[in-house]
C-alpha cells in the first residue's frame, strides 16, 4: 500500500471544493466542512469518489 501525504491532500482537497462552491456549486461548502474531520483513509475515499489521482500525493 502506498504511503499517502494525506495533509497536502486535505489541502488540495479543500481548494478543490472551495473553488466549486464559488464557481456555482454551493453544496460543495459542505464537502469543505467535512474534510476538515476527515482521517487519511476517508480524505483518501473522497479524492477517489471526485477523480483524482492519489498517485500526485504519494510519498517515496
């Protein structure tokens, strides 16, 4: 299993989220919220849920 930097996901995360919330998308607010709380595992089950790629996140 690869080690993920889960603190530079959650805060890709919350940028990605953000940044839907003041395109249009209000809901995401919630989503940014949430992750906040989030442990690695479910920051990790989200990021896959919304498409991208743990692979960028991944420590060597």
């Amino acid at each position: 299993m690869a080690k993920i930097d889960t603190e530079e996901l959650r805060d890709y995360l919350e940028d990605y989220c953000g940044t839907a919330a003041f395109s249009g998308f209000p809901a995401a607010l919630l989503d940014v919220a949430d992750i906040d709380d989030m442990d690695g595992h479910e920051l990790c089950e989200k990021a896959e849920d919304l498409g991208i790629d743990l692979e960028r996140f991944r420590v060597d």
